[in-house]
C-alpha cells in the first residue's frame, strides 16, 4: 500500500508574466545604449521554461518598442539533434517562432571564433548573434544538476555554452575536465563580456511549482554578480524528496525536464553513475524510470543514472541526439542503457529485489511524476510515522494499492 503525500511548497507565482517582464526591462534602460535601428539578438535556450514563449515575445515587444530589429537566436549547444533545424523546431515546440514572436528566427550552426579566455579557451558565438549591433540573453538561473558553485545554470552557462553551438559546447567542456565546469564557464562568460557585444541578459525564476516567480534584467556590467545573487535566492525555493527511499518510481524523464533528464541533485547521482553523491539530499538507493516526454524528441540523457527503466522508454529513443550531447559534455555514462524490463511490475521487482530488504513490506517507495513536480508524491505504508512527522506534509488521503493492469504495468501517479 501507499500513502498520497502533498508537499507544502510556498507559491511564489507572478500574477502577470508579461506584465513583469515589460516593468524589469523599462527599468533597465538597456535601449539607450544601442542607436535606434540597431539589430539586437534575443538569444534562447532549450529547457522547459515555463511562460517561456510570453517573456520572449515580452522581450522583443521592448527592444521593438524602442526602434531596434530584435530577432532570436537559439543558444542551445548541442541540443536539438544537433542541427539548425531540430533547434528551431524546439523553440517552435515551446510556442517561439517568427509569427508568434513578431521577429525572425535565425538558427545556423555557422560560429565565429572570439579569441581565447583567460584559462586559454577558445571562445565561440554564433555568427549571427556576433554579427548583430548587441547580445541579449534570456535564460532561466538555477542549480545545475551535475556540479556546484556560485554560478550554475543560468545566464553565464548560456553565453559560454548555448550561444557556441556545438563548437561553444566541446570547447567548454573539453576544458571543464582539467578546470572545472564553473571555472571554464565564469570564464568564457567574462571574455564575451568584455568585448562589448553583449548588452545583458534577463534572469527567470521559477518557485518549487515550477512557476514564474521573479524576473531581473542583468546588464552586462552585472552580469555574472547579478546571477549569483538570482542562484543563491533560488536554492532557497528548491523542492526536494523529502525522505530516503529504497526504490524512486519515477514516470517520466526527458530534456525538457532537465539536462540529464532527472534533476541528479534531486535523485542524488552523479554524471558519472554515482550513487547519493550530494549531502544535501536523501539517500536514494534504486532508481526505476517508466517513460521519456515527448518533448525530449528521442533524446534519453540521463538514462544511464536509472538502475532499471521500461522498454517503452528504451523504444522512444533516437540515438543521434543522445550519442552527440554526450561526446560534447563527455558524460558518456548518461547515455548507457540501464537493464529494462516489458512491464512496470518487472521493472519493480527487480529492483526491489537488490535493496537488501528480505521482505517486500519492509521495502521504502517513493513515486514521482518527475524531478520538477514534486507538490505530489507517495510513499509506502510503512514510512507512515516518519510522513506525519515531519513539517511540510500531508497526508492527502487513504493509502491505495500499486495497482498493476493485465499487462503488469502502472497507470502513473494518481492525481490527489
């Protein structure tokens, strides 16, 4: 039997997106230093970002608003199989595209180099955002799933890494081995800045719900001490699973979700497989995955830190873009095929057979929907005392059976 849980997680939600957007990016005064007709670049990421395609168009409405040719670039990396096409097309697939957006959608593969950094690396910029008369940056700012520091994923990562395109990415990553992902990153960042061409960028963050809660334009003289502020404010909101498990049921993974498919800093494993590598989490000892979203586009990165994971998901992979994302981060073993299973109920069993609990009744579960929704978990009966117990849960009502159908497999995470 399991137990539904909700997590009172404080809602931090804007009431108008838009709204906010447009008052942060007045009061930056960033239009005044560019000559009216400038062209500006709007450069975007890949992630699930919520109210993502409004605080784009948010964006380009205020350098429009102000005389300027805005249009958007894609700053993705590597993402988006690897080509200028899958790029646009994730952006299209989160609503930005020329007729939604107002402004064209520029995305080549086509790079300059900018010289090399401080750590000696060479630095990339598309060539079309490099060409324009100024750079903006639209990013969402929080923990990256894979290592720490005073800046993670953000602003500065999407400079360094997104805005290189393929080039951009093994280069940083490349020298992220000897030096450190947030070294190479604060670095590449700083030599851009410098140059002049970025004017700044507009920070998002989201609440434990997943919501837009606070928007802050970062111009480029603020523009990595401004981030780390935006970090460190949003550590404070992250949700976490709150108790240890033996086996995390989890339904679905995907890019979109996160760049390894699962927050690692939520299930607690390394890039390279680790197990509970990070202390600030609950020890999670097996990891079962029953399906990759659609909006991953067949690209199952993350998979490899999964210890059992259904065939379902294995069928909905496309390699090319999994294989790509791992030779340019070098995090091969995220992409390594996990033991899977034709039913929910093998994939259970087994694993649950590895935990050294000798009776079934003893085994902690936990269920989540994925690493960004977690308002809404359940957990085994026997775990009980230690869900009434602690602050922030509630029992959300009678515990209910891991119902498996005639074929052996879960329906997903009741609603409750």
């Amino acid at each position: 039997m399991l137990i539904p849980v909700r997590q009172h997680l404080p809602r931090r939600a804007l009431p108008d997106v838009r709204a906010a957007v447009l008052a942060e990016m007045a009061s930056s005064g960033l239009a005044d230093r560019l000559a009216p007709g400038s062209s500006v670049a709007v450069a975007v990421g890949s992630r699930g970002i919520s109210n993502i395609a409004a605080i784009v168009r948010a964006v380009v409405d205020y350098w429009t608003s102000h005389g300027m040719r805005p249009f958007i670039v894609p700053a993705m990396g590597s993402h988006g199989s690897g080509t200028p096409e899958g790029q646009a097309s994730v952006l299209s697939h989160f609503g930005i595209d020329a007729e939604t957006m107002g402004c064209p959608i520029i995305s080549s593969f086509d790079v300059v180099s900018c010289g090399r950094s401080d750590l000696g690396i060479e630095v990339f910029a598309a060539r079309d955002a490099w060409n324009s008369d100024g750079i903006f940056v639209v990013s969402r700012v929080k923990w990256h799933t894979s290592f720490a520091g005073r800046t993670e994923s953000g602003t500065s990562k999407m400079l360094a890494i997104g805005l290189g395109k393929v080039a951009g990415a093994r280069s940083v990553h490349g020298h992220a081995r000897t030096h450190g992902m947030e070294k190479c990153v604060r670095s590449v960042a700083a030599h851009l800045l410098a140059t002049g061409k970025v004017l700044g960028a507009l920070g998002i963050l989201e609440d434990a719900w997943h919501d837009t809660a606070k928007v802050a334009a970062l111009p480029a003289e603020r523009f990595i001490a401004g981030e780390e502020e935006l970090l460190a404010l949003v550590k404070t909101w992250m949700a976490r699973i709150p108790l240890p498990v033996d086996v995390l049921i989890v339904d679905e993974m995907g890019k979109n979700i996160s760049g390894t498919g699962m927050d690692l800093k939520i299930v607690n494993r390394g890039v390279q497989g680790q197990y509970n590598p990070w202390p600030d989490a609950v020890k999670i000892e097996r990891i079962m995955v029953r399906d990759l979203t659609p909006l991953s586009y067949g690209s199952a990165v993350g998979i490899g830190v999964a210890d059992v994971v259904h065939d379902r998901l294995v069928e909905k992979i496309d390699v090319t873009p999994g294989r790509l994302n791992a030779v340019v981060s070098g995090s091969l073993a995220l992409v390594r095929t996990p033991l899977h299973c034709p039913s929910d109920r093998e994939c259970f069993e087994l694993v649950a057979a590895t935990v050294g609990r000798f009776d079934i009744a003893d085994v902690r579960i936990g269920w989540i929907r994925n690493t960004l929704e977690l308002g809404a978990m359940a957990f085994s009966e026997n775990m009980a005392d230690e869900i009434a117990a602690l602050p922030g849960l509630e029992i959300a009502g009678p515990p209910f059976e891991m119902a498996f159908d005639t074929e052996g497999n879960l329906g997903g995470l009741p609603c409750f």
